[in-house]
C-alpha cells in the first residue's frame, strides 16, 4: 500500500511538473509565432525586397548610338547590325576540339586562341567568351554552316557604329571606339551608362556630342542563381536611341571636296554667309573611321600615321598657315576704314621696295606700275599692300582682323582640337617674344606673311563676313531647332545688328563695297589671278581672292632660278590659297581652298572654286525646301 | 486484485486497433504527407533523390511506428536499460569506426541507410531515466547518490557526442534527460542552483568550444559580420522567411531555395522552405500541427496509470517541443546555429527513426494506458 500510495504522490508531482512546463511551452511557442509574425507581416517587404535583390540581376546593354545625318538627312553615322561570335564554355563538349575548329574557320591566330583559353579559365562556366567581334558575311555563312559541329557557339547580333560614308567625314564626326578606364572615368554620362563592349566617341563630334548621342542602356533583368547563373529573363527594357543629330553639311559639296582634293594634302570649307551653316569642311587626306570600331590593326595604324600627307590631322581646323594674300582684303577694309586711302589711292610698282637697306619683292619682278587698290587687288600686288600696310600699322590692321575673327576659334565648343591662329600686333610681340615691333614686319603682315597664322575655317569666315556686307555671324556646323530660311536669316542679322553693334564689323558700308568689288575683279576680269577659273554665267559667278603662303624664305638665289614647282622640293613647296564668295550678285556662299605645297594659288586652288561653286549654287535651291526638318524621313 | 490483473491482462487485437489514437495518428500522417510535398520541393518540382530517400524512410519507419505501437509498453520499461547500453555501445562504436563527413564523425553504414547513434540517444535516455524514475521510491530522488547517478546516465552519452563532435545533438540529449529529472521530482532549487552554476561557467565553457562553434555564436550575435560566410545561413534563412509574408510564394515558388540561396535546405533548414512557400498562415498551421501533436501526446501521459508511460510520455513530447524550438529558433534568427532536425520535416533517417519509435512507444503506452507497470 505504502508502494500504492508512494506511487500516487509520484503521479502527482508527474502531473504538477508537466503542467508547469506545459505553460512554459505555450509561451515560447507563442514566442516563436511572435517571431514568424515581426519576419513575415512587420518585415516582409524588407525581406521581400532583400530577396528579390538576391534573385533578380540586371544586365546593361549597350546603348544605340543616335544616328548623325546631313542637311538632307543622309545619314553618315549610323548604326549597323554586326555579328560576333560567343563560345558558352559551359555548353561545350570538346573545347580543344572547338577551338581547333574555330581556328582553322576564321583564321584565329595562336595568340588569339592563348587570349581565349585565358579568358576561358577566368570567367564561369556559363559565361560568354567573345571569339569574334565583327564576323565577315562569309565567315558568318562558313560558321552557320558548321554550326552543327560546334557545340557551344553561339552567333550573337549587336548593333555597332557605322560611317557609310567612311573617310568623307572623319575629320567632323571622328569616331568611335573601345574607352579606356580613364576615358570611362572623366565623363560621368558614360561612366553611368558603360558596359563592356560598348563603345564612345573619340575624336570630333562623336566625342564632343557624347551626351547626346549616347543612348540609354536596354536593361535585361534575369532571376539567377546563388552562383550567379542566369535561369531565366524577368524582363527587357528597350533602351532609348541616343538623340538625332542633324549636321549643316551637304554630302555631295563633301564628296566632291574630297574629290578636288584626292592624293594632296589641303582643306576645303564651304560657309553659307548669313547663317553660319558650314556647308562643307573637309581635310585631305583622310581616313576610314570604321577601321576603328574594333579595334584597327596595327599595320593599318602605321599607315596612317606615316602617310606624310598627315591625315590625322584636321587640317580646317588645326591646320595653321600664313594666309598669304588672301588676307589682303582686310588690308584694303582696314584701310579704307582708317581713312588711309581711298579707291584714287595709287602705289608705283617696280617689283621691290627698299625700307632701311631691306628689299621686299612684288611676286612680279618686273613690278605691276602705277596700281590703284582695284587693281592691287586684281593682281595681288604686294607693293601696294606693303605701301598701304605701313601707312596703316599693324595695331589697326589687328583690329580689323580681330573684328573678322582672325584669331579666334571658330568651332571651338565643338572640336576640341581646333587651333586659334594668331594675328599679331606690336604688344603681343612685346609680351611674348619679348622684342620690339620692327616696321618690316608689318609689311609682310601686309601680305599675309609673318607671324600671322590662319585657319582654313576662320580665312573662310573672314570671306563669309565680308561677303555678307560686313556682319558678324556665328559659323555652325549642327542645325538648330529652327533653322532660318535665307530671307529670315538676313531679317535677322540686320534687325540684331541695329540692337548689338558689334555685330557690324565696318563703318561705312561704301567700303565693304570697295573691297567686294575688288575681289570681284580679281576674279573676273583679265589679268586677275584667278580670271582663268572664272565663270562667266551670273547664276554661278564669284569673287575670290588668291594667295600663295611661302613655306620658308626664299633665297636671292632661288629667286633668280625661278624654278618650276615640279623642281622645288615637296616640302618647300608654297601653299596654295584661295578664298572667294558667290553668286557675285546676290552672294549666298563662301569658300577657302588651300592645297598644302600646291604652288600658286591661282593655279592649284582657285579652278576647284570654279567646281564647287557650280555644284553649291546648284544646290540652293534644293537646300532652302530643306530648310524644314521635319519634311526629312530618316 | 482482480481488477488489476484484469487491467494487466493482454488486450486483444481489435481492441489494440479501438484503442489506438486516432488524432495523433492522423496528425502523424499529415506531418509525414507535408515533409513529403516539402523534400518534392526542395528537390525542385521534381522526384528525385531527396524525395524518393524521405519516402522510402517513411515506408519503413512508418510500419515500425505501428509494429511498436502493438507491443506492450511493459516490454519498453523491461529493456529500457538494455537499450540504452546498447545505445552507447553504438556510439561507442561510431566513435572509434564510424564515418568521416564534414569534420565529424558520427555515422555508422548499415548498407541500407547510414545511421546517426545520437538520434537514437535522444530516445534512449528519455526510456532509461523514465524506467529509473518509475522505480525509485519518491523519498530517494532528492538523495545525492541518485542525482549523481541521473547525471552520469545523462553526462555519458553526451561526452561521446560531444566529442563527434556534434554540439546541437548533445545540448538536445541533455535537455531530453533533465526534464525527466524535473519530472521526477528532483528539488527546484537544484535547477536554479545549477543554471546560476551554469551561467557563472558560461565564458569557462565557451573557452573550451571549438573556433568554428565560436564562430557560430558570433555569427548569431551579429550575422552582418561576415555575410558571405559565416553569416550566410541566418542572412538568407531569414530573408527567406521574412520574404513569404502573409501567404507565401506559393508551393514551389520558393525563390531563396530554389535559386540554391538557402543552405541546408533538406535537413535543418526545411522550416525556411516551407515557411517562404506557405507564408505566415502555413508556418502557423504547422505549429499548431506540431502543438495538436505534443499536446496529444501529454494528454496520453496524462491519462496513463503507469509512471513509466506519464515519464516517457511528457519527457518524448517536451523533447519534441524543445527540437522544435531550438530548430525554429535557429532558423529565425533566435539562437546560434546548432544542427538540429525538425521532427519528421527534416531529411535524415535517424532523426526520423528515433522519432517514430518514439511515436511507437506513445501510441502503446494509449493502448497500454490503463496498465500499471510493476
């Protein structure tokens, strides 16, 4: 009975104890759901969004270039679509085997596949090694072909730059090509929108416009792995087109620039003299920017840099010469404008002036005799302009050319390369040559020799100005918004130079007048340097101005040889210039020409005005119903 | 007299089959059928190795359950000491030839499935303390050689696994022993003395755990510590938790398993995968479930005449109670990471061997319950 009672006693404290516990275990389970609750409902878009972070990557594409069109919406930098050709190491049976097959396909160098089984051991499994970047249409047939016997390669579309006009328009657009970290880092928009395999602007337009041919990312979003494996795409997201740029150049006025100026070293560039609007620029020689796109190989690199004829340099731009006498009508303006001399004004040509023991020669050495400023003009005396350039001074000379933008940089904002020239004057001699000004030089400034250094852009802005009756205009080479029409365009420049003064450049309109005419007859009547590449019809006659830089000094010798130019040497050889505006009657364009060691102006530059004025004034007219963008379909 | 022998007299077998609780059995089955669409998940979607292994151990262990379920809970208490030693001799055994994995050693191959002694241990001393609580006279529990000898049959098992070395298991096989220990009636201030003791020896004990132990202490103190490794497992368990919300993904949609985010995912973090498809509503479900469960087997403990069954009983059903909770917790981000299974949900043989003897033994002892146990 005791074991009975022992065992009841037992029983109860059994009982008790669990009941206790039991309590504890309520408690901790409701502890627990407690716990579930706060992670599930308090936390769960945390979670929820820390989970999806887990899961859901987002691959950046890279971004479409927006295309770049010309004034009739030609497109010359577009995009293409291109071929490359990825290995997924994963999906691959044999990769010896693959890549021995790949190699005699495509002609894979050894160091190519080293690249390929270095990148292979790099990156996961499942991750794409690019083989080629740019398959040929036949590469791409042979390897569609044997695409049954290579397994994990996959030909993959993308969208790349292209110039279908290839060397035409280099020296404005420049190109695009891989960045490199540096290049990645500096600009914030690409350091944004970068990924690998995209390529940026680096030279000229491309590079200047970035922001707004850039483009924005298409976004994959795929749910992956804890490895990092893509399992499937979530989402894409189209990315947008970088923006449209519509260029003022006219590719057929381009083409037959880069035509005038095949196999020699030169500039040509075409201005519509009340809008600004460059209508041509081109700098010869120059190259294939598509060769860039994946990289150019170093043979064709060397080629390029060591053509002689320098075709990375942008020669309208960057290229500074000695205006030669194309500068003289600036000599005669500021003249005229100084009340230096009037049109009775005469200077006797002997062809030379002596000024303390120093002789300074006429290009014609038996002289050109008694010359009135018409005439100077006309035959590009350099007598009359050594006589009228020491009556005037260089200080006012300077002013003139300053006012006309000598000097200064016509496209600065755009072309990062673009050179200011110089026209000097007695300070800037002092301060940065440290020497006095001697008079001497300010006759050879007279005549565009010296220390004076022009632009092909700014010689052709210069003509442009005094072309347009002496009115200041902003050279530009992207259409606005609103592109004026011709009538409105001259509306406005008159209208602005009653508000802004400094937008006329003269003080008596009678002299800009002078200065026209002058040119005129320099170009169309006889004995005029350029009467030879006249054109007589009015629809298409301009006037012009000739020049002939001298490279280096020439010697009392050389000078009694009178050589040939085919005798002088390639490097010694003058520059042939020549700038001009047309129609005479009612002037619409200008122009400068010049053709690096070309000689005479008259000879070497001046008959391609003749061309280009035929084809630019034929063009007017379809280029004013071009006026309107929005009639362009692109 | 009579009436005794008529209560100790064998039930016939249709009588077994009335007596029989239905409620947990069914409970049972419906937990066995959840771990089931749960391992179908985590291999997947699809029928592979985890779910073809979780449903073969349940076609074996599930009969077992029922086989032992039939047997007299007499024979239990009869071999409750041998199956202890026997206990030990497996791991006495595990610890000089068992399997080598991940560090430790606490497998035996017996060709058919790798057997894990520990589990079994879990169940063993719940047996043997229950069989030395029902035998002792009340007067003696309190004495000093009977405490020592309570310990050492708890503090011998743990020492072998231990030194497997396996932390989680021996913490549960220690908290299975002492509650048979409170519950048979071992003086309350003892526990409080020894849990002070214990608090004091706290740092002494931590300066003798293992780094990667360490690690895991630290981890749970602060789990941003090192995400990508030590703190990996709480970050996405939780994460996946706390993503199911209200309702969860949805059967199969677990994105942190199914993307391989989530560690572990078949053994003890099967809780995580269940709670990121099923959501706060199918994880409180399953508590409950788990709750019906402990409670029936309680209320079997309850209504049992002997002291062996009311011991073995609310020990079996606070051991399942604290596997859960240690389990959850670590899974919630509530205690260090110690490896432990969740009953039946977990994969894993003999974690799920041990628990369906378990359930065995319950079940006989509602069979056996109007039996009083000499």
């Amino acid at each position: 009975m005791i074991k009975e009672n022992s065992g009841i006693r037992k029983s109860d404290v059994i009982n008790r104890r669990m009941f206790i516990i039991s309590a504890a275990k309520i408690v901790v389970f409701t502890g627990i759901v407690a716990r579930l609750f706060s992670l599930q409902i308090n936390e769960n878009k945390k979670y929820l969004t820390l989970s999806d972070k887990n899961r859901i990557r987002e691959w950046k594409l890279p971004p479409t270039r927006g295309n770049i069109v010309d004034y009739f919406g030609n497109i010359i930098a577009g995009n293409l679509k291109v071929y490359q050709l990825h290995i997924i190491p994963e999906q691959v049976e044999n990769f010896n085997y693959l890549l021995l097959r790949l190699k005699t396909l495509l002609n894979l160098s050894d160091k190519k596949i080293q690249k390929i089984i270095k990148l292979k051991n790099k990156l996961k499994p499942w991750d794409s090694i690019i083989v080629s970047e740019n398959l040929s249409w036949s590469q791409f047939l042979k390897i569609n072909n044997y695409l049954y016997d290579l397994v994990g390669v996959k030909p993959v579309m993308i969208i790349s730059r292209n110039y279908p006009f290839s060397e035409m328009y280099t020296h404005i657009l420049g190109y695009v090509s891989q960045p490199n970290e540096e290049e990645v880092l500096e600009n914030e928009i690409v350091k944004e929108r970068f990924v690998p395999g995209m390529k940026i602007g680096k030279l000229g337009l491309e590079k200047t416009l970035e922001k707004q041919l850039i483009g924005t990312n298409a976004i994959q979003r795929y749910e992956v792995n804890a490895y990092g494996k893509r399992i499937n795409q979530l989402e894409y997201q189209k990315g947008l087109q970088g923006n449209k740029i519509r260029l003022t150049v006219d590719t057929e006025v381009q083409k037959l620039s880069a035509q005038l100026l095949l196999n020699k070293a030169g500039s040509i560039s075409v201005m519509d003299i009340y809008t600004g609007d460059i209508i041509a620029m081109y700098s010869s020689p120059s190259y294939d920017p598509n060769l860039f796109l994946f990289g150019i190989s170093q043979d064709e690199w060397q080629l390029i840099r060591n053509n002689p004829l320098k075709p990375l340099i942008n020669k309208t731009l960057s290229g500074l010469y000695s205006p030669g006498s194309t500068i003289k009508p600036i000599v005669a303006l500021s003249a005229l404008e100084n009340n230096i001399i009037n049109t009775n004004f005469k200077v006797k040509c002997t062809g030379k002036t002596e000024l303390y023991g120093q002789t300074f020669h006429c290009w014609k050495e038996k002289g050109h005799g008694f010359v009135s400023l018409k005439n100077a003009m006309k035959q590009s005396c350099d007598t009359y302009f050594y006589e009228v350039a020491r009556l005037l001074g260089v200080d006012r000379l300077n002013v003139t050319a300053k006012k006309f933008g000598l000097g200064e940089k016509v496209l600065g904002e755009y072309f990062d390369s673009e050179k200011k020239g110089l026209f000097p004057n007695t300070n800037w001699k002092k301060n940065n040559l440290g020497r006095g000004w001697v008079l001497g030089e300010t006759l050879i400034t007279g005549i565009g020799q010296g220390y004076t250094q022009t632009t092909p852009l700014q010689l052709c802005l210069m003509t442009a100005q005094i072309a347009n009756g002496g009115y200041k205009i902003k050279p530009k080479i992207i259409v606005n918004d609103d592109p004026l029409s011709l009538e409105d365009a001259k509306i406005s420049m008159t209208l602005q130079s009653l508000q802004t003064p400094n937008i006329r450049l003269f003080n008596d309109p009678k002299n800009i007048k002078i200065v026209q005419e002058a040119m005129f007859s320099s170009t169309n009547e006889q004995f005029g340097t350029s009467y030879k590449s006249r054109i007589d019809d009015p629809k298409y006659q301009f006037a012009g101005k000739t020049g002939t830089a001298q490279v280096k000094r020439i010697s009392k010798r050389e000078r009694e040889l009178d050589l040939k130019l085919e005798q002088i040497p390639y490097k010694d050889r003058d520059h042939a210039l020549y700038v001009a505006y047309g129609p005479y009657k009612n002037p619409r364009y200008a122009l400068s020409i010049i053709v690096e060691h070309g000689g005479s102006g008259s000879k070497a530059a001046a008959p391609m005005a003749k061309e280009l004025f035929k084809l630019i004034i034929d063009r007017d007219e379809l280029r004013d119903k071009q006026s309107n963008f929005e009639n362009i379909n692109i | 007299m009579f009436q005794r022998d008529s209560l100790n007299s064998e039930l016939s077998f249709l009588q077994k089959i009335k007596e029989i609780d239905y409620t947990l059995l069914i409970c049972i089955i419906l937990l066995s059928i959840i771990s089931l669409l749960v391992m179908y998940s985590t291999d997947g979607g699809e029928i592979l190795y985890h779910t073809k292994s979780h449903f073969s151990k349940l076609v074996v262990f599930f009969p077992l359950m029922l086989f032992i379920a039939f047997f007299n809970i007499r024979y239990w208490h009869t071999f409750a000491y041998l199956f202890y030693f026997l206990v030990i001799l497996l791991l006495l055994y595990v610890s000089f030839f068992g399997l080598k994995a991940s560090g430790s050693q606490r497998w035996m191959d017996l060709y058919l499935f790798v057997l894990q002694p520990s589990e079994l241990m879990k169940i063993a001393v719940i047996l043997c303390l229950a069989k030395y609580y029902h035998r002792i006279k009340t007067e003696n529990v309190n004495t000093l050689t009977s405490i020592m000898l309570v310990l050492t049959i708890i503090i011998i098992p743990i020492i072998f696994v231990i030194s497997q070395p396996d932390l989680g298991t021996s913490v549960l096989i220690a908290l299975s022993g002492l509650i048979i220990l409170w519950l048979g009636g071992v003086k309350v201030k003892y526990f409080v003395y020894s849990f002070i003791t214990f608090l004091i020896s706290l740092p002494f004990i931590i300066s003798f755990l293992k780094p990667y132990q360490k690690l895991r202490i630290l981890t749970f103190l602060d789990p941003d510590r090192d995400p990508l490794g030590a703190g990996y497992q709480i970050i996405q368990s939780k994460i996946a938790i706390g993503s199911g919300g209200l309702d969860g993904k949805g059967f199969l949609k677990g994105t942190q398993s199914y993307l391989d985010f989530l560690p572990e995912k078949h053994t003890d973090f099967i809780f995580t995968l269940f709670s990121e498809e099923f959501g706060f509503i199918g994880s409180v479900g399953l508590l409950i479930l788990y709750t019906i469960i402990i409670f029936r087997i309680i209320r079997i403990g309850a209504i049992s005449r002997s002291n062996f069954s009311k011991l073995f009983c609310f020990g079996f059903a606070f051991s399942i109670f604290i596997y859960i909770v240690v389990n959850l917790s670590m899974v919630l981000g509530l205690l260090p990471i110690v490896g432990s299974p969740l009953p039946i949900m977990s994969y894993g043989g003999s974690s799920m061997l041990a628990t369906m003897i378990g359930f065995g033994i319950v079940l006989s002892a509602k069979i056996n319950h109007r039996q009083t146990i000499a």
